[in-house]
C-alpha cells in the first residue's frame, strides 16, 4: 500500500491556455494542451487520448462525479454515478456549489459503493469571473470550500487520500486563459488520515500541474496514461509500514533513506517506461524532435533504462536522480516543440494580416470613379519601406538604452523582439497614415456609396453577426457556447433567405 503526507503547495499549470477544458484535459492525461485546443474549450469533445479515467474503468474501479458538466462532454461513459451541473450561468455563485456539497457528503456516508470520488466546485470561479478575486463575494465562497474540506477531512475514509486543487488561477481582473503568474499557479493540498501530520502540513515545492497524473495512477495501482508527460511527486510516496504505529515522521528516522529511495525507485521506473515507450511511439510514427534535444534525451534514458539491477546506495541515488533528469527534459523537449512560439513569427504573421486586410478593404470600398492606381503607388511603398527602416533603428536604439543606460535590460525584452514589434508598429501606422491621405479626396465618395447601397436588414444582421463573433473570446462559457453560436448562424441564415425573397418578390 501507499500513503501520503499532508500539505499545501503550489500546483503550476505547464502552459497556457488556462482555460477549463484544457487543464481537465492535462489533469487526467497528462498531456500538454495547446492552443489549438481553444476552441474545444466552447464545445468539448470526449478526449481519446488515454487517461487515469480511462485506466479506472478498465480496472472495473467504480468512479463518482459531481459537478462541471465539462467532466461529462469529456468523459461521457465512465462514470458510474453522475450528478453533472450546467457551467453556463457565471452569475450563479451558490446553486451548483450546494448540489456538489450535497453530493459529497451523502458519498461519503457509502464509502464502499465507489473507489473514486470527484466533486467539481465552480463557485470560486463564477466569483472571480463576476466580482474579481478581492470582492467580499470571493472571501465568502472560500471560507465555504474551508468548511467542505474540514467535512470532508473529517469523515474520509482511513484508506482514502484526498486531492485539492485548482484547475487554473486568476488574474486581479477575475479571468484567466493566458500565461501570467496568477492564471497559471494554484494552490494543491493532500491529505490523508492517520498519517502522524499536523493539519495544513508545511509548504512544499511547487509540482506542474500534469505530475497529478502518474501520482495519481500509482497510487491507485493502475497503469500510468500512455501519452503522460508528469512525473510522480515522491513526497506522496512512504511506506505503509512507516504509519502504523504512530506517524511517519515518528518512524521515518529508523527507516533509512537508502530503502527509502529504493522503495521509490520502483514507482519512479515505471513512470520512466512509460513515458520512454511515449517518446518511441511518437518518433515511430513520424513525429519530430529537434536533434539536440533529442539526442540528450535518449542519453538520459540510455542511463536509466539499460542500468543493471544491483546497485550500491550512491549508484541507486544517482540513477534516482537520472530518472528525474530524464522526464524533465523529457517534458520539455515536447513543450518546446508543441506548446512554445514564436513571438517574431507571430509579429510578421499579424503585420501582413493587417496590412492585407487594409489593401483588400481598400479595394472593396474604392470608389468606382477612382483607379486603384491613384490610390496605391510608389509613395505609399515608399513609406512602408521608410517606417520598417525606422522601427528597426527605434526597436535597436530602445534595446541599447534599456541595457547600457536605464539598467531595464531584465525588463524589456530582447534586441530582435523589440525591433520586430517597433518594425510592426511602424509599418501599420505609416500604412494606415498613407492610406488616409491617399482616400482624402474621395472619403465623401466612398460614403455615399456605401449609403445608398446599404438597408436596415442588412444592417440589423450585421449587427447580430459582430455580437455573435464578439461572444466566442469569453472564456466563462464553457460548453453551451457552442450552442448559442449555432443558433445565431443559423438565424442569420434564415434572416438572409427572408430578406433575399422578399428583395426578389417571392414571399410577400
């Protein structure tokens, strides 16, 4: 058996996006989430990558959920009993939160009827998303998540180990999604009963949020996900033998640390395997490491893998220390490929969109009395050619004075950045400005046009469409978005056939 410790740490999200979906997607698979998954945040498809939830079902482990009916668009068939809640009303701080409650508490008077139970609280969240995390409203709803843990605390079974966490943090603002500090730190706290630990414990280092997921699965004996990435918490990790008869830290002196970590290594192993066997599958089915990267990693595993059995404590204390040397960069060799970007390509790629997008609005709102040529020449060329010069000279000139005179070298960021963004800001300006004073003389012109050829029902589905669009950057709408979006589309559909035949004398 395994057991473990008591305390409050702090549980750091790898990467954005802190959105919902995404985290519960890196919290059971222990995968890195990117942002192509954004989108799935408004609609959320059942994941088929493998997942402790997965490997508890197979396992016939019996799994109990209440809550966040996110759990349930991403897990539709493993739970054996459900309670979902709609995540929807971000207006809503109690209604959910007191059926999650109820749920728990009537769970943990039939302890024997599941083997893992799952209670998803979302009013913390609404609270931030409604007041910010500094409203009285915010201090209320935490001082009701301390009465549920000493409940739950207080009534969990002796064989029972109980994980708090959040599934992202919060800006000042009461919103999250990016990668600042606060989005992507959270508090976790373990607990176990009869274990010989003061309630509250002491801070513990901080854990990526994905480490979840080997503890996890080991510590209910299941196979670690396939595609997992974390690495198990050791401080989780101490024989049962060291909390019989008194606490752990009142045994674990007369239990050496060389079984200690010996003990540990056999967990450690196979969280190594699996995420070796990962690596192998992914570069045998045609992905990409970057050659440096990789090429440490396979040494690291190299170490680890091929070490013979019999080793002498230093040896064992070294392979240990291997086997973690091996999934951190084992981990970040994938985020570095998947998750990172680049911040100079991104610049170029929206400077283009933009100055594309201008071109294309010029040319569909030009007058018909003007050539394209009046309005695009050489000047407005030139001047793009000029301002790139000078955002290159501004971006440089800045990188200098913040690292030799202002001593703001630390703050700012790099020589290429600060020229890619002055170079953009540059040339968006000078583009925007050349543009306006080549239209001057024919604004008048344009606007008449676009008057005479513009009716209210086209103005009214313009509307709804802007609005529509606007809707899908929140992130407190969680999965009834998606239907809200489709409703809209296809309203405006409709909107359009209505007004086409009415414009054609088809329906009167």
């Amino acid at each position: 058996e395994i057991s473990c410790v008591t305390g409050v740490q702090t549980c750091a999200l790898p990467i954005s996006p802190t959105t919902t979906m995404q985290r519960l997607k890196g919290l059971t698979t222990g995968s890195l989430p990117t942002f192509i998954d954004v989108s799935a945040n408004f609609a959320s498809y059942k994941i088929q990558e493998d997942s402790f939830i997965n490997q508890l079902v197979k396992a016939n482990k019996s799994i109990h959920f209440s809550g966040d009916d996110t759990w349930l668009s991403l897990y539709p068939d493993s739970f054996a009993k459900a309670d979902p809640q709609p995540s929807f009303d971000v207006w809503d701080l109690d209604t959910v939160d007191r059926k999650v409650k109820k749920f728990l508490y009537s769970e943990l008077k039939t302890a024997g009827s599941w083997d893992v139970l799952i209670g998803h609280f979302l009013g913390v969240d609404h609270a931030g998303h409604k007041f910010g995390p500094n409203h009285p409203e915010m201090g209320r709803k935490l001082g009701e998540m301390n009465a549920v843990i000493q409940h739950v605390t207080d009534n969990l079974p002796e064989d029972t180990v109980l994980f708090v966490f959040g599934d992202h943090g919060m800006t000042d603002s009461g919103d999250h999604g990016g990668d600042s500090t606060p989005e992507v730190e959270a508090g976790l706290f373990v607990y176990g009963s009869k274990l010989g630990f003061e309630a509250g414990g002491a801070a513990g280092s901080p854990v990526s949020q994905v480490d979840l997921v080997p503890t996890i699965s080991l510590l209910l004996g299941v196979p670690v996900p396939f595609s997992n990435l974390g690495m198990m918490i050791q401080d989780l990790f101490i024989p049962t033998m060291l909390i019989k008869d008194g606490g752990a830290h009142a045994r674990l002196s007369s239990f050496s640390s060389d079984n200690l970590l010996k003990f540990r290594m056999s967990y450690m192993k196979s969280n190594v395997h699996q995420v070796h066997r990962y690596l192998t599958a992914y570069l045998a089915a045609g992905g990409h490491f970057p050659e440096k990267l990789n090429s440490k990693v396979r040494a690291l595993a190299a170490e680890v893998i091929n070490r013979p059995g019999a080793l002498s404590p230093r040896e064992s204390s070294e392979l240990y220390e291997r086997c973690r040397q091996f999934l951190t960069a084992a981990k970040q060799m994938c985020q570095a490929v998947w998750v990172n970007f680049d911040d100079q390509a991104i610049t170029i790629g929206l400077t283009v969109v933009v100055l594309h997008s201008s071109v294309l609005a010029l040319v569909v709102c030009k007058p018909q009395t003007r050539l394209l040529s009046t309005l695009i020449s050489g000047f407005v060329l030139i001047c793009l050619g000029s301002a790139i010069l000078l955002g290159s000279l501004f971006g440089a000139s800045l990188a200098l004075l913040g690292d030799y005179l202002l001593g703001l070298a630390d703050l700012l960021p790099g020589m290429n950045q600060l020229i890619m963004y002055a170079v953009a800001a540059a040339s968006i300006v000078a583009n925007g400005m050349c543009l306006l004073w080549r239209l001057r003389y024919c604004i008048r012109e344009m606007y008449e046009e676009v008057r005479a050829g513009v009716n209210l029902e086209y103005c009214l589905a313009a509307t709804v469409y802007g609005l529509t669009a606007a809707s899908v950057v929140s992130n407190s709408f969680v999965v009834n978005e998606s239907r809200a979006l489709c409703f809209s589309l296809v309203s405006l559909l409709l909107f359009y056939l209505v007004v086409h035949c009415r414009s054609s004398k088809l329906l009167c």
